[in-house]
C-alpha cells in the first residue's frame, strides 16, 4: 500500500511540473504593446523590399514619393498610414528564427518604417499573409520573435513608384461655358446659348427655355454627346507615364479639346500605340502619359458627331 501511495505521489508530482511549465511558458510568450500614435502624426514613411527604396512624404496636404516628388495616391497612401496607426499584434508565432517560412527574408520581407518629422515611430518587416488571408507574419524592430499582425498587410504595403503614383491626368468641378475642338482637319467652336425659337414656341416656354449647347452659326447641336465629352474629363486617369520625355518635346497633336470655365483644361492627343492607347498631355499634369483608346472616344467627337438628330 506504501508503495503505491510513493507512485501516486510522484505521477502528482509529474503533473504539477507539466502544469508549472505550461503556466511559465504561458507568461514567457507575452505579446509587446505598441506604441500607439495618431495617423496625422506619420510626415514619411520609407518601405523596402529586395534593396528597392520607397521614400514617400508629406508636403502640405499632400504626398510626394521618390527625388523627383512626383504625386502620390492619396487613397493608398492613407490606407496605409491608417494600418500603421492601427497596428495591431495578435499572437506569437515563433521564437525560432525560421524567416524563410514567414517570407521574411531579406529577399521577401517589406520593412517599413514611419517617422514624426525625424523621429522613428513604427519600424516593422512584412512577411506573408496568413493561409486565413486575416492574418500577416511580421517581425518588430530589435525582437527576433515572429508576431501575427490583424488583416492581409500585404495588400496594403506590397507597392512600388508605379502603383503608389497618382495617376489623375484631369480633374476638377467647374462649371464648363463652351469647348473648342481641333481634329487637324477641323475646328469647332461649341457654346452655351439659346438657339432660335421655333415660331410655334408659346411666350412661356420661351421664359422657362434654358441655355443649350451651340455650333459657332447657333445651331443647336447634340446635348448627351457634348455632356458625355465634358463629363470624361471631370476625373480622368492615365493607363501610365511617358518615361524620358517631356510635355515640351510632344509636338504636332492630332486632336485637341480644350474647355473653356473659370479656366481653360485642355488635353491634346498624338499618336496611337500598339496596346491602343494614346500618348497625350494635359494641362492638369506636368509629365506627358499614355491614355487608353476608349477613354480617348469619350470625348473625341467631329461635326458630323455632334449634329442633332432630326425627327423623320
């Protein structure tokens, strides 16, 4: 009985030391606190990956990138100020420095480091996203330890200078008064006005009669095209940029529109490549871009285009 009173001691004793480490090792895998900032505090941040350098900063209200400041997306980049801001850690995956499995190699990783003005306030290498797509491993600056971080990073910190670029080439909200149109062949002037009255036309429709758009002899002309035409501009985007040429070098257009508000925009069009789009400049952007062919149709238009439709 003595005996087996010694062996039910040491299987208790067994128990409370598998316990005892458990707990211990519970304690050992504490996740850090970040330090928490807000997102208007971020001025730069600076991403890395393979030995490709992004710088990205803040000039007045905007974003620049790179030496050379060119524009960047405001929508990316506020998305990815917000997940630095918003970091957050949810276990740790290993204490072992395994990083080929993480992709947080050298090769693979995505460092990523944002600053207050000069001080560094988020220092973190990207790894892979998680086979749930919710989840992403990184590593902390001076922690070896591999962290899950909440949400896909990947998507938001995966960029380079071409896909962080603002690519808007014409943009604006003003109220357009008249267009002028050059095909090469021909030149057409488009107004707002009010075209003759049909004799038939009562004194209060004539009252109630609104401004329409006009040929340069008063002809009333096709109201949808010449609103498709404005309304392709309000907000266009290029497919790319022009590398190693500039606006000044682009020379002899074979279509130019120009629309006449408080200011004048105008976009000329010059030849067609092989993938279909256009080399184009616009006088809302400083660097010449290629435009696809089907944004180019929108407000491309001739006479013959622009002439109502007669009731047979």
């Amino acid at each position: 009985m003595r005996k087996e009173f010694v062996i039910l001691g040491l299987v208790i004793a067994v128990l409370l030391g598998v316990l005892f480490v458990q707990k211990r090792n519970k304690v050992h895998y504490t996740i850090p606190d970040l330090e928490s900032f807000e997102v208007e505090q971020i001025s730069k941040v600076v991403l890395s990956k393979a030995g490709e350098e992004i710088l990205i900063q803040k000039s007045g209200e905007h974003w620049q990138m790179g030496p050379e400041g060119y524009k960047a997306d405001e929508k990316k980049i506020s998305q990815i100020t917000d997940q630095l801001s918003n970091l957050s850690l949810s276990a740790l995956v290993s204490e072992r420095e395994h990083y080929q499995v993480y992709d947080l190699t050298e090769e693979k990783k995505i460092t990523v480091k944002a600053y207050a003005g000069e001080e560094p306030i988020r220092n973190l290498a990207i790894g892979k996203a998680a086979s749930s797509q919710r989840h992403t491993f990184v590593l902390l600056e001076g922690d070896k330890n591999v962290y899950q971080a909440s949400g896909n990073l990947r998507t938001f910190f995966d960029q380079d200078m071409v896909t962080l670029r603002d690519m808007t080439v014409m943009s604006f909200d003003d109220e357009i008064m008249s267009v002028d149109i050059s095909t090469g062949v021909e030149k057409i002037n488009i107004h707002k006005g009010m075209p003759v009255a049909d004799p038939d036309t009562t004194s209060a429709e004539l009252v109630s009669a609104e401004p329409e758009w006009l040929d340069e002899e008063g002809v009333k002309l096709k109201q949808s095209k010449v609103s498709e035409m404005i309304n392709a501009l309000k907000n266009l985007s290029a497919e790319a940029y022009i590398e190693g040429k500039s606006k000044e070098e682009m020379k002899s257009p074979s279509y130019t529109l120009t629309l006449h508000g408080t200011k004048d925009y105008v976009i000329s069009l010059f030849e067609k490549t092989e993938e279909n789009q256009y080399s184009a400049v616009s006088s809302e952007s400083p660097y010449p871009f290629y435009l696809a062919e089907w944004k180019a149709k929108r407000f491309m238009a001739e006479r013959n285009d622009l002439k109502e439709e007669k009731d047979s």
